[in-house]
C-alpha cells in the first residue's frame, strides 16, 4: 500500500507519479477527503507566551484561566524545581497568534496573585554559556582519589 499525505489533491497524482513513476500507472490513487478539506481553511499560529515574576502559588490552571480570556490556550506550563517542588515563579503559555498578542498587551506589567508580572513573547534558549558545572571553570570536588594520582591524568 502506497501511503502519502499531501497539502492540496490536485498535486497528490503529479507527486505520486514523480516518485513513483513504474508502480502509479497501474495503481488506483486514493486521495484522503480531509486533506482537501484542508485546503480552505485558514492555518492556525500559535505563540509560545513567557510569564515571569509569577507567585509561588500560581498554578497551571491559574495561567490557562487568565489567558483564556484573550483565546483558545493549547497549552499551560508553570517551572518547579524538581528538589524542593517550589515553583520557580516563572511559566508558558501557548496560545493562538492573535489572542497572544492581545495577551501581551494587556497583562504585561500587570497585577496577578499579588505580583507584578512579565508577559512577552518567549525566546528560544539557544546557547547560554557558563550554566554547566563542568564549564563554568568552578574548580570540581574528587573524593576517594588515591595519592599516586596526578592532576593530570584525571579527565571529565
């Protein structure tokens, strides 16, 4: 069975004949309804939406409620440390483009549970040097190291 998916119908036999050209003249092609549905509706963005300086008792469903009012929120995340279980006062939201701006908007430098906090589009985390123990140039505890052993024969 030959599965493909593809954005419109009309480009499904052209792109099942190109790649394959000796099976597909004499195979039936069966093209998905839903696929073509798709064609007409408009795609959906979403934001990934960073608040900060949040309270320590904020929780996932506090966030989901005050953003649902501004649009659909697909997804709902508050950090907590995975030691003490405190949060970390800071969350994401994940929401539709246009309720997420509206969102920026309207609660950045606002008050929520008691705290000021920061609403702002989230950036990805990229490289951020110097947040390794190993890297951080730190000088690093050994235990159990035997007095023959020199400095620099030990590696990370």
């Amino acid at each position: 069975m030959l599965a493909m998916r593809q954005a419109t119908a009309r480009f499904a036999r052209p792109a099942a004949t190109r790649f394959f050209p000796s099976s597909m003249s004499t195979r039936p092609l069966a093209v998905s309804v839903r696929a073509a549905a798709d064609e007409t509706s408009a795609p959906s963005l979403s934001i990934k939406l960073y608040c900060g300086n949040l309270s320590w008792s904020t929780q996932r469903d506090d966030l989901e409620e005050l953003f649902s009012k501004f649009g659909q929120v697909s997804d709902a995340f508050v950090a907590f440390d995975r030691e003490t279980g405190r949060s970390k006062g800071f969350g994401f939201v994940t929401m539709d483009s246009t309720g997420g701006n509206d969102a920026i908007a309207e609660l950045n430098e606002t008050d929520f549970m008691g705290r000021t906090i920061r609403v702002n589009e989230a950036q990805p985390m990229g490289d951020r040097p110097g947040r390794s123990k190993w890297s951080s140039g730190e000088p690093l505890a050994l235990g159990a190291c035997l007095p023959s052993c020199k400095i620099g024969s030990l590696s990370r």
